[in-house]
C-alpha cells in the first residue's frame, strides 16, 4: 500500500490501535458516500469514495477493506 503525506485533516476518526485508524475526509450527501483512507501516524493510504449503508437498527455505516465501520463509533475531530 502506498502511502501520502497527511495534508488536509480528517473529519472523524475510528481508532484501530494508537497509532493507526480510519478516517473520514469528506462527505457527499447527494450520493449517500464518504471519502475515506486509513490512517498511519502522519501518513495515509489513498483516499477512496465508500458508499453508506444502513442497518435494520438504523446505524449508517460504510464498508472498507471488507469490514463495517459504523458511524456511531467514529470520533469527530476539531474540523468538524
């Protein structure tokens, strides 16, 4: 996996362990997705558009590398 500079800052965050997470960037409402990439320290992957999903509870979530991050569980940081 390639990795980039860390420029813009993330919207919200989900913690994976101390160092690393999944970070949202950007959010498109009138598509129902979000500009995601996983965080590594002052690095991250490429950011990619994931669609979101919405459970019979009514939790949205969006689905990167094959596992459900669920919004409720995410962090908001300062940009928010």
């Amino acid at each position: 996996m390639k990795l980039y500079a860390d420029t813009r800052k993330p919207l919200a965050i989900h913690a994976l362990s101390a160092f690393t997470g999944i970070g949202i960037y950007e959010y498109d409402s009138t598509e129902e997705r979000m500009l995601v990439a996983a965080l590594f320290e002052d690095k991250r992957s490429k950011l990619t558009w994931c669609k979101l999903y919405t459970n019979k509870a009514g939790n949205s979530y969006f689905i990167k590398y094959r596992r459900r991050y669920y919004l409720h569980e995410m962090l908001r940081t300062e940009g928010f």
